[in-house]
C-alpha cells in the first residue's frame, strides 16, 4: 500500500472542511451614469436663468415700492404744509385777523358771524391734523410724529377760552378716532391764556424804556 493513499484514509472526516476556501467576491460592475442630452441641459440652464430672472424682478419691484413710498410721503407733507400755510394766510387777512384777535382778547364780545368765521377756521386745522392722520393709516408717518405734530401746533389754535370751549363741543363727533386718542388730552391740557401770553411777548417795549427778555408762554 502506498504511503500517501494509506495517509488519505485515516484522515480525519472533518479536516478537509476545517478550512474552506476563502469565496472570491467580485464587485458588482459599476454603471455609469446616462449621458444628460443637450436638450436635459439646455432646459436646466433656461429654468435657472428664470429663477435669476424672478428673483431680480423682485428686487427691483421692492425698491419701486419703498421709492414709490418715499415720494408719496413727500408729497404728502408738502401737502399738509400747503393746507397749514393757507390757514395762516386767512388768519392774516386785516378783517379776519381782527376777529381772530377778538377771539383771544374778548371772546364774550364776538358776534355770531364772527364765531361762524373762527369756527371755519378751526374746522381747517383739524382737517390739517386728521391729514396727518391719514399719513399715519397709510404707513407714511408713525403715530409719534402725528403726535409731535398736533403738540406743535396746538397752543397756537387753541390757547384760548373761545377755541378751548370750541373744542369741547366738537369732541363727540370725533370720538373713537385718534383725534381725540392723540389730540384730545394735548388741547385740553392747553392753557388758555396762551395766545394772549404770546401776543404780550411780541410787543416791542416804548422808546425809552429799558428792554426786557420777553418770556415766552409756557
């Protein structure tokens, strides 16, 4: 018997299983990509160039906007000034100025045209101040410049007793609106010997006279 014939029998059942052989793995092939078509890639190319497109056209149309709103605000403002310096110039007509001074001087003296005439013009102003107003509703001014507006002007028109009493009549017809939420508490805490005050400040002292700081109402 020959040695490796013998050795092939009295090997063990299990031994030629002990160590199998490693399996060979082989990778998958790897496909690649499908060529895009010239069609695929000029459509990219248009749907990019009109989301640039879209997007410019935003940007230009939101600075339209705050231009378009910037000339509006400006119109509106030379606008409230035009409204105020007619009023001003109606004040200083001779006749009207007269009744004007009356008002303040001695308001128990004024006729019933006269009061018609003051009431014209007190009338005007609050449609100046409700200008402002509507600047405001329509985001062209804040509710501190409509405010810092009417407290400006206010002592001006309505430091008086006749344009104080006036006023207190005309509240009902405005209530609930920011004339009175705004307007209202600044006119009733007017003093209402300010336009007199002020007409004293203006007065230039007689020659001879020592000159003094006029001061003016508070």
């Amino acid at each position: 018997m020959k040695l490796p014939a013998f050795l092939s029998r009295v090997r063990r059942p299990g031994a030629a299983k002990a160590n199998p052989p490693e399996p060979v793995i082989v990778p998958a092939p790897v496909e690649a990509p499908p060529a895009r078509s010239r069609t695929e890639r000029l459509s990219q190319w248009l749907a990019l160039g009109a989301n640039i497109g879209v997007l410019l056209g935003l940007i230009v149309l939101i600075v339209e906007v705050r231009q378009n709103a910037a000339l509006s605000r400006a119109a509106m403002e030379q606008q409230k000034n035009d409204f105020l310096a007619e009023i001003e110039l109606y004040i200083a007509k001779p006749d009207i100025s007269g009744v004007w001074i009356k008002s303040i001087r001695h308001p128990e003296d004024l006729t019933e045209p006269e009061m018609r005439t003051l009431d014209g013009i007190l009338v005007a102003l609050m449609l100046q101040w409700d200008h402002r107003f509507q600047m405001e509703a329509a985001g062209l001014a804040s509710r501190e410049e409509a405010r810092q507006h009417v407290l400006n002007s206010a002592p001006y028109y309505f430091g008086s007793p006749f344009a104080k009493r006036w006023w207190s009549l005309q509240a009902s017809g405005w209530e609930g609106t920011p004339m009175m939420e705004v307007a209202g508490p600044i006119v009733e805490a007017l003093d209402e010997n300010f336009l007199a005050d002020y007409l004293d400040s203006m007065r230039l002292p007689a020659p001879g006279t020592a000159a003094t700081e006029p001061e003016m109402p508070q």
